[in-house]
C-alpha cells in the first residue's frame, strides 16, 4: 500500500493515515477498542516522532516523542 489508507484489524483497531511500502509511515491515527488513540508520526510501521495520546475513558491527553515504536518521554502532560 502506498499513499493515504485505511487498514482495520477484526479485533477492533483501526489506522487511519499515511503509508509507504505497505508500512505506516508519515502522519496517521491509529485507535484501539480500549478508547486510546495515537495521533502523530510514523515511519516503517512504528510510532516515530512527535504524537499525542489520547484517552476517552479518562478523558486525557498527552503529547509526546517516539523512537521505533517506544515512548521516549512526555512533552506536555493533561490537558
């Protein structure tokens, strides 16, 4: 896949953004069933870069930095 798509798991979870040989890669929003949900930068399939993590069910948000998938810190707490 190349370009702007959607892709959607059974078990609920769903991206919605910018792909690159079949991978996330770029700007994207990927949600879980549990109500968190990722806004942010992606590169190879990975969270990368600058993003946002928000909570529905605590109704919180975060932003942050990643490197290759794992949080490297919090930038700004609640809101």
């Amino acid at each position: 896949m190349e370009g702007k798509g959607i892709e959607t798991w059974k078990d609920g979870r769903r991206y919605e953004g910018d792909f690159k040989n079949g991978k996330k890669d770029g700007q994207g929003t990927f949600e879980w069933p549990s109500g968190i949900k990722y806004i942010g930068s992606w590169k190879s399939g990975k969270q990368h870069g600058a993003g946002v993590l928000y909570n529905s069910t605590t109704n919180t948000k975060k932003q942050g930095e990643w490197v290759n998938g794992k949080r490297q810190r919090w930038v700004q707490g609640n809101e």
